[in-house]
C-alpha cells in the first residue's frame, strides 16, 4: 500500500501552512480565551476552496483528494485544533453524507454550498441518552403528508449554531432498533429548530458546540437522505470516514507541540547547554517524534484506502484511537519539556494540551474504536 504524499500534496500543505501562520496563528489564543467561533477565517477557508476539499469541482468542491483533506485538517489543527476540528465537522459529518447518499437535486441544494464554503454544516447523532451507543436514538420523526414532524433533541454538536445545514438522525419505525432509524438534512431555519446554550469547553474553544432542540420541526419528505430505514448504516459510514478527519486533527495539535517543544529545547539553556541536549529531554523528542510518524502513517493510509473505494473502516479507527492517544501524550511531553513556563496561560502547548483531550473522546470514544477494530477481527459474537 503507498501512503507516500506526491509533491502536490505538500504544496498543498505548504498553502494550508502559510495560512494557518498567517490568519489562525497570531488570533488562536484570544479565540481560546473569548471561547469565540472565527467567522472570518471560516469564511476565508472557503475562499480558499477547504471546506469542500474532496468533493467533485460539479458540486462546488476542490476536486482534490482523500489525503488531501486529512493535511488539511492537520495543518490548521497544528496552530488551532478548534479551527480544525471546523473543518473536519463541516466535511467529514455535514457534508459527506449528503455526498454519498443524497440525490443529484440534494447535492446541488445543499452539498454545493457547504462545499464552496458559503455555508456551514454539521451532524446531529449524540443524543443524552445515545452517546456511544448511538442506536438508543430517541427523536422521532413521524410522516405526516408531504413532511416528516421532527421532535427531540441533539447535544455536543459541532459547528451548532454556526452551521446552516444539519444531517440529523431519527426514529422513523419504532421498536426495531437499528433499522427503524432514517437520516434528514435539515435546515436552520425550519419552523420549531432552536438550538441550546453554546457550550463553555475544556479545550477546542474556537470551535461552536450546543445542543439541537427539535419541536414539531416540519422536515420535507424530499430531505430524507437515502432510504427510510438507512440512517443508522448512513451515521455508521460517515463515522468511518470522520475518524480520519479527528486523527488528523490530533495529530495536528501533537505535531504543532512537538515543533514548539524542539524550538524551546534548542533555546533554553540549563546546566550550561541547551536543554535539548540532555539525555532526558532528546529521549523525549526521539519519542515524540517517532510516534508521530506512526499516526500519520495510519492516518494517511487510512485516507488512501477510502480515496481508493477500499474497505478502511478498521484503519480508521486504528488511526483515530492511536493518533488521539498519542496526541495526550505528545502534548503532555511538549508542556513537560517547557517545564513552568508551559503551565502559563497563553502558551500554544497549554492550549494543545487542553485541545487534544477530546480527540480520545468523540466521533466514537477510544474505546469505541477498540469495539469496531475488535468487529472486524473478529465478526459478530456467536448467538
Ligand atoms: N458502515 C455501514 N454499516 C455499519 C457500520 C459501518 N461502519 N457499522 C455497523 N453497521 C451496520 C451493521 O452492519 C448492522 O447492520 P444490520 O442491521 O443490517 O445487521 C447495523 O449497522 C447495526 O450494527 P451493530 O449491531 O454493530 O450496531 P451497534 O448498535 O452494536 O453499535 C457501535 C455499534 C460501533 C458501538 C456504534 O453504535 C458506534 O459507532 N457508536 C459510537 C457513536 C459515535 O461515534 N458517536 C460520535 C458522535 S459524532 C461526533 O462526535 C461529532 C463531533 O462532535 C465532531
């Protein structure tokens, strides 16, 4: 399997890079601190052509690939993990969906515009009581004429309220799990759609997350996505391609510590030399960086397996669990090796440190991801 990146993909890098050092950068803590969602860079990624990165140019995307999409998400994720994960949300859970399964008129209503970035979108599954176990979903939807009646309720979903467009999760057919659950894309602005408090976060600040309130939302019947019956498989799918957005973001905001970590271990001198010099601290940056390249080795070949219509739910997996464990880790060290100083408010490594903390927790938790790897090891339990 080659998971090598082609020159075009670092330049492609090298633009996200230039971008990231020049608009996300210098603003990153004061959207940290203010817990405030960057209008103006999200409008700016759009311009740039990255919150459609791996969609057709015929549905107003970048044309560009799997891999692609996973530098990108990687490279902001390195000076902002909540600008990151922005982006992953908007293409990973908002748009894809409606890429895979929407009908060609689907597409060009809703796809197009995520995909040029003039909208934003977002994906509505978790539930209070359908967290990991995200077939206990409970909102329903219940066809009545030309629309379906959506009633229930969405928490800790990315992009809300920022976003326009929702692929929202319901029970269409009670009482048969799994199967009796269908897949909508829903507007902001249906009558009875409200949404909850912005959330107050431990870390990916810049990042909106609230709740979504549905009461008697009329959903038109022609915004079902796929089949009656698909949306548990369609929530399932998109997941698969979604952890290879969350690895790459925790890979970002560990690769973003680790560079600050080497940079300060060259300059901070103790006992006469710098501090990169002592045994203690190299052995941590050898650590550091070799688990780097092994995350984004999976994660790379992940997105390579999916950009080839391959089987890759497993690899994703593999590659969200490992790059967000070792993100804690990384970062951990990065702020280890900036000793007191790292501890301070307004260093990048305490915010990356605060920032990878919920890449071990959503679009599946980490042990979550052990289950699905663990699925395809084995197959089902014998009955
Ligand atoms: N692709 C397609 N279909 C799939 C699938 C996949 N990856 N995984 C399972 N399915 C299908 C199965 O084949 C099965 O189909 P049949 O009914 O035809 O047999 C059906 O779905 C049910 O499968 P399971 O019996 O395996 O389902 P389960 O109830 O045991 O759940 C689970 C499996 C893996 C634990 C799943 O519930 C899960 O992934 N949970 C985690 C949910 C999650 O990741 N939530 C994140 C929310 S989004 C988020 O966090 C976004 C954000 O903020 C950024």
């Amino acid at each position: 399997m080659n998971f090598q990146t082609t020159k075009q993909h670092e330049e492609f890098r090298a633009k996200v890079r230039a971008f990231a050092e020049s608009e996300v950068k210098p603003v990153a803590f004061l959207l940290d601190k203010e817990n405030r969602f960057p209008d103006e860079i999200v409008s700016k990624m759009g311009a740039l052509g990255l919150m459609g990165v791996p969609y057709p140019t015929e549905y107003g995307g970048a044309g560009l690939d799997v891999l692609s999409y996973a530098i990108a998400v990687e490279e902001l994720s390195r000076v902002d993990g909540g600008t990151g994960v922005i982006l992953s949300a908007h293409v990973s859970l908002g748009s894809w969906p409606i890429f895979a399964y929407g009908t060609d008129e689907q597409k060009r209503k809703y796809l197009a515009p995520l995909a040029r970035g003039e909208k934003i979108g977002a994906f509505g599954l978790t539930e209070p009581n359908a967290g990991s176990d995200a077939g206990g979903t409970e909102t329903t939807a219940v066809l009545k004429g030309d629309h379906y009646i959506l009633n229930g309720g969405k928490i800790f979903i990315t992009n809300a309220p920022k976003a326009d467009t929702y692929v929202v999760f319901a029970v269409t057919t009670p009482d048969i799990g799994t199967r009796g659950i269908s897949a909508f894309i829903v507007e902001k602005d249906f009558p009875g759609f409200d949404f909850g408090d912005h959330y107050d976060k431990m870390g990916i600040r810049s990042s909106s997350t609230a709740e979504l309130i549905f009461n008697n939302v009329p959903v038109p019947r022609e915004n079902l996505l796929g089949k009656e019956g698909e949306g548990f498989k369609i929530a399932m799918a998109t997941l698969d391609g979604g952890r290879i957005g969350i690895a790459s973001q925790a890979l970002g905001i560990a690769q973003g510590a680790y560079d600050s970590a080497v940079e300060y271990a060259k300059e901070r001198v103790q006992f006469g030399k710098p501090i990169g010099f002592q045994q203690s601290i190299s052995f941590k940056l050898a650590d550091m960086a070799t688990k780097l390249r092994c995350a984004r080795m999976l994660i790379y070949s992940a997105a390579e397996l999916k950009e080839h219509h391959e089987p890759y739910g497993m690899e994703s997996a593999m590659a969200k669990m490992y790059a967000s464990d070792i993100a804690l880790e990384v970062t951990n060290d990065a702020l280890q090796i900036y000793g007191g100083a790292g501890f301070m408010k307004g260093m990048d490594v305490e915010r990356a440190y605060r920032d990878a903390k919920i890449t071990t927790i959503y679009e599946g938790t980490n042990e979550i991801q052990r289950v699905v790897i663990a699925s395809h090891i084995l197959g089902k339990p014998p009955r």
